[in-house]
RNA sequence: GCCGAUGUAGUUUAGUGGUAAAACAAACCCUUGGUAAGGGUUAGAGUGCGGGUUCGAUUCCCGCCGUCGGCUCCA
C-alpha cells in the first residue's frame, strides 16, 4: 500500500473526525488535524467542555453517520477576507490565516458535506467508500503550536485504514506490543524496580538487570581499552564555579538540581561529566603527541527531567552514560569522528539492533547557546564533512543541538514506536576555550585542542530498556543472568543435578538447579518464561547413560548430550 | 510542569454505600512425575495518603502522592 494514500485517507479520517466533534459540541473550535506515522490526529480546544475516553464511542457513531453524505472533498480558493468571515468564531484558524498570508500563498478550504475546514489538500476521492475501518484510539493533552506558553488543547488520536484485517491487524500488533514493553517485562524479570519511597525517576538496578548492565560495562571497557580510551573515575559533585566556567549554570541551569552547601561553599550534582574531564586534561601541560586524547568513564549523572516525562528506565533522572571526551587537534576531527563512529556502529551490530537513523542536531534560532555563529558553522561543517565521507543518510534537526555544539545521535524506536535518542557524538569548540585548555604543537606553537563528546549507547539505563524490548526478554546468552537451569524430573535425580550443576559451573556457565517439589512441565514452563536460553532435563535414563537432556527457551529439544 | 486516565493481598484482577473475592506466587502436606500449569491445607490486603459528605465509604466528593498515555523536553 502506498503510504501516501494512506496518509491521505487518515487525513480525510480526521476531518470526519472534526465534522462529528463540532456536531456533538458546537461551542468546540477545531485547531490542526494531520495524517501521523500510525494514523492522525486532531487537536481542538473544548473549551470548559472535560472530554475522556468514554466520549469517543459516540464520536466514532457519529462519524460513521457523517461520512455517508460525504461524497467528495470541494476545493474552494477564497480570499482572505472571505476565510476571516468563515472561521470568525475561532482564533486559531484566523491565526493560521495570517499566517498562509504572510507567507503569500493561496487559502484553500476543502468541503465534505456540510462541513468546511482551512486545508492545504491531500484527501481521499470518495469518503464514503474508503472511510470504514478507522478507530479513535486516545485522548491527549497538546499545546496550541507545540509551545508550552500556549493553551493545552485536547488531542483526540485515531487511525485508519482501507480494510477491516489491516486495522485488526495493526491494533492486534499494538496489543501484542505492550506485552514486551519494558517496564512490563521488565519488572517481571527483575531486571529494574521503582519503589516510590525512593522518588520519582530513580530506579533500583535488581540482581538479574545489574548483572546484564555488568556485562554491558565489561565490554565497553574491553573495547574502549583496544580503542585507546583511557579510563577514569570522577566525583558525582563539584563545586559551583566549575559549572559556571562550564557554562551549564548559565544555560542548562534548568536540568541541574538546586545547590547544596559544603564548608560555606555551593556545590553541584554533576549532569555531565565534561569539567570534570576538562581538569584532568588541564593538569598537566599537552604536547601534540599526547593526542587524540581520550579519556572515558561509565558514570552516572543527574538531571532533572520533568514529572510527567518520567517513563521506566527509558526516562530517568540519573542516567549512567558510557562517556568519552576526546581532546585532538583540529585537523583531525573528521578522523575521531569516525573513529567514533565505527566503534558505534560495531556495538550495534553487537546488540543487533538494525532498526534505527541518525540525527543531525543543530541550533534553533530560540534556544540560546554558547559561542558565536562562526564557531558553530564550522562545528557543523566537520561534522557534516565526517558523515558526508562515509556517505551516511542522516536528517537534520533543528534545535537538536547541545548548548555547546552540534551533534549526531543515534535514534531508536521502542516496542511501541516512539523513538529514542541512544548514542551521540558531539563536536565542540566551546568548551576547551572557555577552560582555556591549550597543547604545544610540533613548531612549538600554543594551540587550542577540539573537543568531541561522545556516548555511543547514551545511557545504560535507557540502552537497557531497548534490549528488554529489542531481546523481547531473551537475552543472548552472553548477557544472560542465568544461561541454564537444571530440571530434575524428581527429587530422586536432585543429587545428580547438583554434580552437573558444578560440572557446568566449573566450567564457567551460569546454571542453577530447580530442585522444587513440582512437576517437570510446571519447571519447563517457569523456565521457559523466566526466558532462561537452555533447560537441562535429568531422570533416570541420563543418570543411567551419563547425559544430560537439553532444551532451550524456543521450545526445541536438542535430545541427549554427552557430558564431557 | 500541563491535559486525560488510573491506584484493591508479592503479582494479575473481581467487587459492593453496611467493614473485601479469586487466580498465580509463598509456606506446609500428599504425590516422585519425562518436555509449557498434579492435588490439598494454611497464611496474606481493610482497598495509595489526607480530608469531607454520611448513622456508616474501599465504593461518592476534594486535595496530595505514585503510575500509565500524550504534550513539552531529552541520554
């Protein structure tokens, strides 16, 4: 099916879905209603009017009414002072208006039936045939704009589709989803917890998830080692004038949690490690030999992040970072870029997560930002340099940037479909001057060193809830807590099951015995379910021969092996 | 933070204006079993917290807290 007329469908959804809305509540003033990734919206603001869930019955009965009158979408060109008159009774529209004019293109409204709504086009020919199989999904809060000063309108999210199975289809999907959700599986296998007598956004790392988060450290250790990275450990607090040399005190003020005194001094939560980094270059003065300089270190920063943006581990307030700040000269930006960049994709194809793009993060001309234009155009230009030379597809988003430079970020999309900011490389000529970090080139010249910040998961706590849901709980076998469970068929063969336990651990796997008074199909099954990747099975007949029988999480029987 | 929903044993859920029901998990007992749930017994919540209405509230109302779906924001 060709996603454009898909979206035009959608589309059309949604203005049905306006024209049953204003009949059922005329005193509503309809917004925006787009096509979206999975279906559309349409936001309207209700004014006193409290709308839930329970309303979007009679919404869709509604709907189905209307669009049997629907034979067409009219194109109607009007002038400005015709649209005015029209949607006279609501703002938004008139604000819409204005703003088609000042951009001197054509106003056009598009009729179905009785209803009229300011449209720039993209409908489906015949509503009354195609408009069937749509659903009102959700009730939202939105603001007007997208901008948090505005009015909170109420957004009413459907979606639809040209056949009865697709739709079923597409909800089953959603449902089947959510049972791999992280927060869902992730609590049942005890890989995270969130105890509200902790506080909101501060999760407990649980035996099972904190031996995987283990594993994942091991290997960024091994690889950055190969890749000379030198470690470090820094501490979770610094003083205040760090951060305002930094510049986060200044611009990223918001995010960082409220001063606390130490000796008559203010003190910080770190919500980078960057300064940090900053002094340990700084203490000792740099040739040109001593880089690329790259020092890194697993650590746990905090932020502060909004209530209602809190989400499992996928949104936290103390996000663990496998970060890097690497000092070179400015000539070889391109080459660490790079050099970055594979190591990224190397740990991706690891993890074998496929599915993901890249994001080019840039300023937006409403944020505010350290340095000045020149700087950040040439920041970007390396980057763009970088990604141009492999030749790697990527889009650019404005306001993406972090306050001292641009970046690249890797973006996931979670079981649900939302996505995901995960790794990130950062160019940044800002900070070494505002550090005044310096190094003597080869004709022994002072020259300033280009710094790249980098994460290439992001955060272990957010790269932990892709894997639950990427894994659907089945862990690879090398980041398996336990790898085999050992099942004796009764508690005549647990002494047995014991010696292979040992054997097995001996030889460096992770088992564990099952030694509970229960049947052998109640074991396969909690194993099964516990995802654990292979089950031995031990009766009499392996005691007899020496072997043990396996099966693993999938179901098959891999039939009897010899120990050895 | 904002909009909406929601909060009942460890977990998943039921239920009612007259002081809560079940399954799974747990403990114990019987059973000693061959590839996704064997049977029984027992214990376990006063219904997120604080107010209000009422003779009486888990149920109705208000506030707070937590969680979920969005918005905004972001690793």
């Amino acid at each position: 099916m060709d996603n454009k007329i898909l979206d035009q469908l959608r589309h059309s959804c949604a203005h049905l879905l306006a024209a049953a809305v204003l009949d059922i509540y005329p005193q509503a003033k309809i917004t925006l209603g787009p096509a979206i990734k999975n279906g559309f919206y349409y936001d309207i603001d209700f004014e006193d009017e409290k709308i839930s869930p329970s309303d979007l019955k009679k919404i869709e009965e509604k709907m189905k009414q209307i669009v049997k009158t629907w034979t067409g979408f009219k194109k109607i060109e009007v002038s400005e002072k015709e649209a005015k008159k029209i949607f006279k009774d609501n703002p938004y529209k008139l604000e819409l208006i204005d703003e088609i004019v000042s951009r001197k293109e054509k106003i056009t409204l598009y009729q179905s039936g009785d209803f009229i709504d300011l449209c720039r086009g993209g409908h489906i020919e015949k509503p009354n045939e195609n408009i069937k199989y749509f659903k009102l999904l959700s009730i939202a809060g939105a603001y007007w704009r997208g901008n948090e000063k505005n009015k909170m309108l109420t957004r009413i999210y459907g979606t639809a589709f040209f056949s009865k199975e697709d739709l079923d289809n597409y909800l089953k999907k959603y449902e089947e989803a959510k049972k791999i959700d992280h927060k869902k599986l992730g609590l049942q296998l005890g890989i995270y917890l969130l105890a509200p007598e902790v506080g909101s956004g501060l999760l407990l790392w649980a035996p099972d998830g904190a031996f995987i988060r283990r594993k994942i450290e091991e290997l960024i250790y091994k690889e950055q080692e190969k890749r000379g990275y030198l470690h470090v450990y820094t501490p979770h607090i610094g003083k205040k004038s760090l951060w305002q040399t930094s510049g986060h005190w200044d611009l990223y003020r918001d995010k960082m949690y409220s001063p606390m005194n130490i000796d008559e001094e203010e003190y910080l939560i770190k919500p980078m490690n960057c300064p940090f980094h900053m002094m340990i270059y700084k203490s000792t003065p740099r040739s040109y030999r001593d880089l690329p300089l790259r020092i890194a270190e697993i650590a746990t920063v905090y932020r502060y992040e909004k209530a209602g943006e809190l989400s499992g581990m996928l949104r936290v307030r103390h996000i663990t970072q496998d970060d890097s700040h690497i000092f070179c000269q400015e000539e070889k930006v391109i080459d660490e870029f790079l050099g970055v960049f594979e190591y990224m994709e190397y740990l991706l194809k690891i993890f074998g997560i496929k599915k993901y793009y890249l994001r080019l993060g840039l300023r937006s001309p409403k944020e505010k930002y350290l340095g000045n234009n020149e700087i950040w155009i040439k920041a970007e230009k390396e980057i763009v340099k970088a990604i141009e030379k492999r030749g790697l597809k990527y889009i650019r988003s404005e306001g993406d940037a972090a306050f001292y430079g641009p970046k690249l970020d890797v973006i996931i999309e979670d079981a649900l479909g939302r996505e995901w900011q995960c790794g990130t490389i950062q160019v940044d000529f800002m900070l070494p001057q505002r550090f005044n970090l310096e190094y003597v080139d080869k004709n022994n010249q002072i020259k300033r060193p280009v710094l790249l910040h980098r994460a290439p998961l992001g955060s272990l706590e957010r790269w932990v809830a892709i894997l639950i849901e990427h894994y659907k709980g089945a862990f690879p076998l090398w980041l398996a807590p336990k790898q085999v469970e050992i099942l004796p068929i009764s508690e005549k063969y647990n002494d047995h099951a014991k010696k292979i336990d040992n054997l097995l651990k001996e030889n460096g796997l992770r088992s564990m015995v099952n030694s509970e008074n229960e049947t052998l199909g109640k074991k396969i099954r909690n194993a099964t379910l516990k995802k654990i990747p292979y089950l031995i099975i031990i009766g009499e007949k392996e005691v007899e021969k020496n072997k043990i029988a396996v099966r693993t999480r999938k179901g098959e029987d891999l039939g009897q092996l010899e120990i050895n």
